[in-house]
C-alpha cells in the first residue's frame, strides 16, 4: 500500500484513482466543518495538493489510508482557520487606523458649470 500511495505523486492515473474514492468523503468532512460552499471546494482541491506533496508520508502500520487522508484534511482546515484569524485580525488593525495622508472624509462634490 506504501508503494501505491508514493505512486500517487508521480502516477497520473494512480491519482486519479485515488481522488476519485476519496473526494466525497473529504468534501463531507470538509462540509460539515465550513458554512461557504466556495471554501470547501478550495480546500478540497488544498487537500490533494497536499496528498501530492505528502504522500510519501503515508505509513499503513500507523493507520489507513482514509485515516490519513482525513488528518491531511484536518491539517489543511487548521491552516485555513489560521489564515483567515490573522486576516481577521489584521483587518481589525487596520481599520483602526488613520492611513498616513490621507483624511476620513467623503470626496469632496465637483460644481458643474
């Protein structure tokens, strides 16, 4: 099984096979933990990025091949939660504060003549 996950990186087809018996469960698993449908097809499509990154890191004695797909998902959705705090965070910040030069007014209203 080890030698058929390394496949998947290198192994069109191989892939394909697996995306294809895995991606209902990983867009399920995903769905029942983001509200936006847009979200969790980009972080379907992060998972298997990742599978070909990481695949080499699939042990069978540790687990089977669906637990470890899911620890993939997990780990991407944990990133994607980090990233989307920071950016919630910085835009607080910023929206806090004066941008240098420039003044919170309305544009100014252009007489016609």
């Amino acid at each position: 099984m080890r030698r058929r996950q390394a496949d998947i990186a290198t192994d069109p087809e191989a892939f394909e096979t697996f995306y294809r018996r895995h991606v209902d469960a990983i867009t399920s698993f995903l769905t029942r933990r983001v509200d936006d449908p847009h979200t969790v097809a980009d972080l379907v499509a992060e998972v298997f990025v990742a599978v070909l990154d990481t695949a080499h890191t699939y042990r069978p004695d540790r687990g089977s091949e669906i637990a470890w797909l899911y620890g993939v998902a997990r780990n991407t959705l944990s990133a994607e939660r980090r990233r989307a705090f920071k950016e919630t965070r910085l835009a607080d910040r910023v929206g806090g504060m004066k941008v240098h030069g420039f003044i919170s007014q309305p544009w100014p209203t252009v007489q016609g003549g």
